[in-house]
C-alpha cells in the first residue's frame, strides 16, 4: 500500500519533520514520530501544526 505524501511540516515541538497526506483534513490530529506529540492540523492552505489540545476533565461543570 502507498501512501500519497503531500508535504512535510516542521513539528513545533521538536522541528522534526511530520509527513501530511494528500487527504489531510483540518483538526486531524496526527503524532510526531520524532518527539510523540500529538499535533492537530489547524490550517489547511497553507498548512499549519499546532500542538493537540489536553483532553480535560470537565467534571459536570
């Protein structure tokens, strides 16, 4: 099976380069294999990695 890479991101962690497919979609959420964060897609033309937000414990509130 093959993978269509679209492009590379710099991690903004680690700077560690993060392979985009072509069917990247906004608020992915994908792992840097240089550092495991977990990154979210919050751009898409151009694109842009942010670091995933913590999922949180709301409490009910």
């Amino acid at each position: 099976m093959t993978t269509n890479v679209a492009q590379a991101q710099a991690c903004p962690e680690c700077e560690e380069p993060v392979d985009l497919t072509d069917s990247a979609r906004l608020n992915e959420i994908l792992e840097c294999a240089g550092c495991r964060s977990e990154l979210e897609i919050v751009a898409l033309n151009p694109t842009v990695l942010a670091l995933a937000p913590e999922v949180e414990e709301d409490w009910g509130e």
